[in-house]
C-alpha cells in the first residue's frame, strides 16, 4: 500500500446561522370540510401532549368551539370535541397548559355582545364553561382576547375593550382558583388594538398597538404577576406598526411586529436582555409588500418569528430562526410550500419542536385546520477527510460534529470535486453509520492535475442549506511517481559512495 502526502485547506463561509428543519410528520389536516369555515386556530404543548383548539362557522349565525388532542406529538389526533354545543357564536379561542390540563378562553356572542367565555380540563372531563365578562353598564365589545400564565399557575387574560367608550387594554387574572375583577392598563382615550402577552415567573410583559400619533408600538410589564404595572412605554417611533406579538424567556424579552415604510410591508423584531429596561436596535426580519401577521415564540436561546406572505394569489407561512436568542438568524424558510393557501398561524415552541397550526383556505367561504410540527436544529458546518489507498481512487468522507446520531440521520449530503476545466462535478455519497462517503476514480487524462478540490455541505428536506466546506488534495501523479523512485534510489547510492570515499581519506 502506498501512502501519499494529504494537505488539507478548510476554508469556512461565513454565515449568519445554519438551521434545517424537517417535518416530524406530513402536513395533517386536523378538519376536513367541504362547506363550513373553521378559523382562528391556537396550539399549546407539554412534553408529549398537544392541543389545539378553533372556531367552526356552520352558518352564518352559528359559530362553536372545537377541540383536539394529542398524546404523541401531533403524530395521531382524537376527533374533535365541541365545547360550546350551547353557544350562538364562539369564536377567537385561545389555549394554554398548566401540567397537562388545558385552560381555554373565547369570545361568544349570547347577549348581542361579545363576552369571554374560560373552560379548562382534560380530553376526557371538562368544566362547565364559566363567564368572565359582563356588558355593565355599556357594551364591551371585547376583541384579541389572549391567555398567559405566570408563577404558582397564575391564569391571566389580555384583552381589547370598548366599555369605556374608546379602545383600551383590560387584564384579568385568577389568583387561586379566584378570578379577581377586570383592570384597565390604557387611560389615555386613543386607540389601543391587537394586544399580546408573554410571562415568565411574576413578570408578565403586554404589548399592543397605539394609535394615538400614528400607530406605534407600546409595551407596559408587572413584575409582580399582574398586580401592579408600569407606565406605557413607546417602542417604536418611525412608520406605522401593527400586530405586535412577544415572548419572554428569563430576562429575555422579544418581540415582533409589522412596520410600513413607504409602502414596504416589513416584519420586524427587537430584544431586551434586562426584563425591558434597554432594548437593542430593531432588526429587519423580512422586507417586502405583502408580508402580514407576525408571531414569536422563545425557548431557552432559540428564537422563531412566523408570518404569511403573499405569493401571487396565495400566503404562505415563513419562518426565521435564531439559536443566540436573537443576535444572528436564519435565512427565509418556507413553511407551507405548495397550493396550500395559509392563513393565521398559531405556533409553539418547546425542546427545539416547532407546533404549528394554521387556515387552510380553499375558497372564500370554506377552510380548513392544518398541524405540522417542525424539528429545529442548528446545522453543522461539515468536517471532510480525504485519503487514497493507490492512484486511481480518492475517498471522501464527510461527518457532522455536535449533533446527535438521530438528527444526523435525516439530513442529505452533497459532495463535489473540481475538474479541469474548473467545473464541480457532483459524486455519489451514501450513508454509512455516522458519515457520508464517496468515491472518486482517477482517469487518465486527470493524472497530471496533481490538486483535487472538494467541497460538501448539508441539505434538508426544506432546502435549507449549509455553507460550503472545502478540502484539498495533494497527489503525485503515476508518471512523475516511478521516476521520483529511481531518483531517491541514486541519491542514497551516491551518498553511501560519499560516505565509504571519506572513511578511507
């Protein structure tokens, strides 16, 4: 066996960050409608356990809430339960999970005006669903309600409300299985719409839209789990925002909104390291016309934002990640490639699975309720090995570091060398245990190009790519070898001559 001199030339790319997702399982349509509207759907996850919930319009004086469940992670479903079989119109559910049992609140239309509605239970043994507004002394008119949860399995509400006579932010809170009264958060008489909370312990953050000077970003926090708060606080200044989403992780704040600049329909985010008392520059996640309805989600450092953008007469769900709790992201990468047409998507994060539910329209007057789940990892950079055990074959071998055995297995690998001419020219590579390897022969008329450059990166199932690894080769070609031979033979000869010639001097 002869062995040959490998140099090897890493060059890395630079990029911001490598991710690939893959689908844990298909795209699964959780209702199969051919006439009725099902709308506004919500996700929550614990360990294995999945809910979802949403509103299904059979008419259009009738609308319930609906419910299923899942043991496994989304990879098989129960059918779904009505929890408003006495209800007119329930719309806009929202859900979360407190040690596997799930609270869910509603807005139902059973006097003229939208009230919130809260039921909490398991699949097999529900509540009896509890009012927690009153239309006294005026109309409520209640809008975006959110649910949260905060330390000792706090349950609190955000809302929009038009009881006082202009569009406020109402919270509310149950505090030891007591719901305590309604607490106004805006008194300043201008416009406040689309409110989001996120918690974390006691501290509870609560962002909305302003439409006072503009429409600007506004966010006020307790530290105390709802009890008292602090003055309104103007994110933004510039543009006008809209739809603002957060979520909280520790001290870690993030959140997300859609911002219009001259006619440029931007999704954008900022983060706070300090529980909100310093907020670091805005950053651009996406720019374009038609990008709309953005979401956050956070757990431990990674960080995803969704939103819908139009493609030609459709949206599709897109997604960025971040893995260092939003200093550096991903590329675009789009969820719902295909016909589906993708609207008000829910999702949540937890143990780097993305849980997402979406609107699938088919037409104007009918829709559907769509589940994927997401496996989020940050893809590795590849490691390439080169060696060759006679002139005529190169093997490559390509590995990925720090990521487990399971995660490996799903991605594709994509290796090339070189030509002559400066062309790359793609080998076949199979898996083989924990690497990638290929083959190379050396034809004859190669054997005088004595450096082989390879590269190889990883692909997954979305086409998300990493960058471009490099390695060379250094070899001696079959003509230069022999006569390489012969020559080391005589200088030896001529050495030992020298050496006998002056041991006799």
């Amino acid at each position: 066996m002869r062995l040959y001199y490998l140099s090897f030339l890493s060059l890395f790319f630079l990029a911001i960050v490598g991710v690939y997702t893959y689908p844990s399982q298909a795209v699964t349509y959780l209702t199969h409608s051919d006439w009725e509207l099902n709308e506004a759907p919500s996700i929550a996850a614990e360990e294995n356990i999945v809910y979802v919930v949403w509103n299904c319009w059979h008419s259009e004086f009738e609308s319930k809430i609906y419910c299923t469940y899942s043991t496994d992670q989304g990879k098989t479903w129960r059918n779904a339960t009505c929890l408003s079989p006495n209800s007119r119109i329930a719309t806009s559910p929202k859900v979360v999970l407190i040690n596997k049992t799930a609270h869910i609140v509603w807005k139902e239309f059973s006097y003229g005006y939208p009230e919130i509605f809260y039921i909490n239970g398991t699949w097999k043994n529900w509540s009896k669903a509890l009012q927690l507004t009153y239309d006294n002394p005026r109309k409520n008119n209640i809008y975006d309600v959110n649910i949260g949860v905060a330390e000792n399995d706090t349950i609190y509400l955000v809302w929009k409300d038009y009881r006082t006579g202009s569009s406020e932010i109402f919270f509310k809170r149950r505090n030891n299985y007591v719901w305590e009264e309604d607490k106004r958060l805006t008194y300043d008489y201008t416009p406040s719409y689309n409110p989001s909370a996120s918690s974390y312990k006691n501290k509870i953050f609560v962002v909305w839209e302003d439409w006072g000077l503009g429409t600007r970003i506004c966010m006020m926090k307790s530290e105390d789990s709802g009890v008292s708060w602090s003055e309104k606080e103007y994110l933004t200044t510039d543009g006008d925002s809209e739809r603002p989403d957060v979520a909280v992780e520790k001290d870690n704040v993030y959140i997300t909104w859609k911002m219009k600049i001259d006619g440029d329909s931007r999704i954008c985010f900022i983060s706070s390291y300090d529980g909100g008392k310093t907020w670091n520059d805005i950053y651009t996640i996406a720019k374009g016309s038609n990008n709309i309805n953005p979401k956050i989600s956070v757990h431990n450092d990674t960080v995803v934002v969704v939103w819908q953008s139009r493609k030609e007469d459709r949206y599709d769900i897109c997604m960025k990640v971040s893995f260092n709790k939003g200093k550096n992201w991903s590329d675009i990468i789009n969820l719902t490639r295909g016909s589906i047409n993708a609207y008000d998507v829910s999702i949540y994060l937890s143990n780097n699975i993305l849980y997402t539910v979406w609107q699938d329209y088919h037409e104007a007057s009918y829709s559907d309720i769509c589940y994927a789940s997401f496996h989020l990892v940050q893809l590795p950079i590849p490691s390439v090995e080169i060696y060759m055990e006679d002139y005529d074959r190169i093997t490559v071998d390509v590995f990925a570091n720090n990521i487990s055995s399971s995660d490996v297995s799903t991605l594709g690998c994509v290796v090339e060398y070189k030509d002559r001419e400066g062309n790359w020219i793609p080998i076949n590579v199979s898996f083989c245990s924990n690497h990638w390897t290929g083959h190379v022969n050396v034809s004859s008329e190669m054997e005088d190009l004595e450096l082989y450059t390879f590269r190889a990166k990883f692909v997954n199932s979305v086409g998300m790519e990493s960058p471009w690894q490099y390695a060379n080769v250094q070899l001696e070609s079959k003509n230069k070898a022999p006569f390489l031979e012969v020559g080391f033979v005589l200088l030896v000869m001529i050495l030992v001559l020298f050496i006998r010639s002056v041991r006799k001097l």
